[in-house]
C-alpha cells in the first residue's frame, strides 16, 4: 500500500507540473535584477507567429535585401527563425516588431537566441522609438541595439550601441561597445538590457558587458529583432552559404514591482 500511494503522489505532482499555475515564472537571466516581474512575454509555441504581439518592419527593399513575411517561421518546437535565403538571384530576409501592440520605457529586455553563421548579414536585438529624431533622446527616443551580431575573422564578439538625434545631419551614434562570445554548450546566448530613468546596463550570458549613464531614452519604445543584409555594414555576402537563420527561444520583458 505504501508504495501504490508513492506512485500515486508522484503522479499527481507530475499531471500538476504541467499546468502554467503550478509552474515557476521566469526570472531575468541578471542576478542582481531584484525585484522583477515578467510583464510581457513570447515563448514562440506553436507553429504560427503571434501576430497580436508582432509586426512586419519595414517590408520591401532595405539595404542589400528584401523584407518579407515568407522568411519568418516557428519551427514547432519553441523557436523563432527569420530566414536569410535567396530567390531568383535576390535575398529575402525579415525584420519583426511590436510597433502598435506592445512600447513600453525601462525595465528589462531579454532574448535567448542562436545566431548566423554567414558573412554579410547580421542578426540583431534592439528597441526604437519611432519619434527618434533631431533633438534630446529624453524626449525623441534613440535606437538600442541590445546586441548586433557581425561575423569577424578575427573574433566572435556581439557589441552594442546607441544611436540618438535622428538619422540626418544630426545623427549621433555612441559605441560600438564590443562584447566576446564564450561557447556555450547547445550554442545559444542570452542578451539583456536594464533600461531605467538614469542609464542603460547590457548582459551577455548573464555578465555585464555594458553601463551607460548617457543619453537616455525616456519615451515608450517598440522591441525589434531582425536579420539583415549590407555589405557595407557586415562585408560582401557569398549567397551560397545560404539559408541561414536566425533562431529565437524567447524574448521576455520584466518590470519593477
């Protein structure tokens, strides 16, 4: 009797464990992040793009490739992939938003990815404002690439930057900060940013790499993740190293209490 009631209560506990009220929230991969909760999520279930919380960016001609729906994908599995390929001599990729369902000012912002492989094109993990214009951050907002991923000879590093003051005559970038990737074991990273009303700290698998008190963004900004093409920006593209994606576990944005 006593071992039929053992089975019974591990079986219960294990039917239980399946149910979102019994299971644990996630925490910000930042240890010293104290005192924050997830207030906005996508864990990218399912085999279709939520598109209550996404939007297609900038679709059309950008850079050296055209921005489509076809090159974004959920696998089935839990990831995210936005594919670079090439159809007809012409490489498609894409670049998703939360413009019009989810902008929002500080807290922190976090994605787990796997990242490309190719040169000539870059991944990437950032916040805008679409006011970013000619004038004080504070007010217009900035762009903030958490991280941007550029395949190097010499060194396998992400880095950070910030661009303010719009993107004419006035445009003013501070960075890039670079920051090495270590191996990690099944090839993903975590990247994060603690934004607040006095500066901006990134993560890179948990570490600091970043603490900026300049410049601050203190208007509601929209979350991007993208995959782009410029060989000005990321060296000349062999496109017989294509498909490459650009695979997303989750992206998970936490607040203060």
């Amino acid at each position: 009797m006593r071992t039929k009631s053992l089975l019974s209560l591990l079986t219960a506990i294990l039917l239980f464990s399946q149910f979102p009220l019994f299971a644990q929230r996630p925490q910000p991969s930042c240890s010293s992040c104290n005192g924050y909760e997830l207030v906005w999520n996508d864990e990218f279930n399912g085999n279709r793009l939520d598109r209550n919380k996404w939007n297609f960016h900038a679709p059309g001609k950008r850079r050296d490739a055209f921005n489509t729906p076809a090159a974004v994908s959920l696998d089935g599995r839990g990831f995210l992939k936005i594919t670079a390929s090439v159809r007809n001599d012409s490489v498609f990729a894409a670049i998703l938003s939360t413009e019009g369902t989810f902008e929002t000012r500080y807290g922190f912002f976090e994605c787990r990815a796997s990242l490309t492989r190719t040169k000539g094109i870059w991944p990437a993990f950032w916040l805008f404002s679409p006011g970013n214009s000619d004038g004080n951050p504070a007010e217009k907002g900035a762009e903030i690439d958490i991280f941007e991923y550029f395949l190097h000879d010499k060194k396998d590093s992400v880095c950070h930057t910030l661009h303010y003051g719009g993107y004419g005559a006035h445009h003013q970038v501070s960075g890039p900060v670079w920051s090495p990737l270590k191996k990690t074991p099944d090839g993903f990273h975590t990247f994060g940013l603690e934004w607040t009303p006095d500066g901006y700290s990134i993560y890179v698998d948990g570490q600091q790499t970043l603490v900026s008190k300049d410049n601050i963004s203190k208007v509601p900004e929209m979350i991007l993740l993208s995959v782009e093409v410029d060989k000005l920006a990321a060296g000349p593209l062999d496109k017989s190293q294509l498909p490459d994606s650009f695979t997303v576990d989750y992206v998970r944005v936490f607040k203060k209490k």
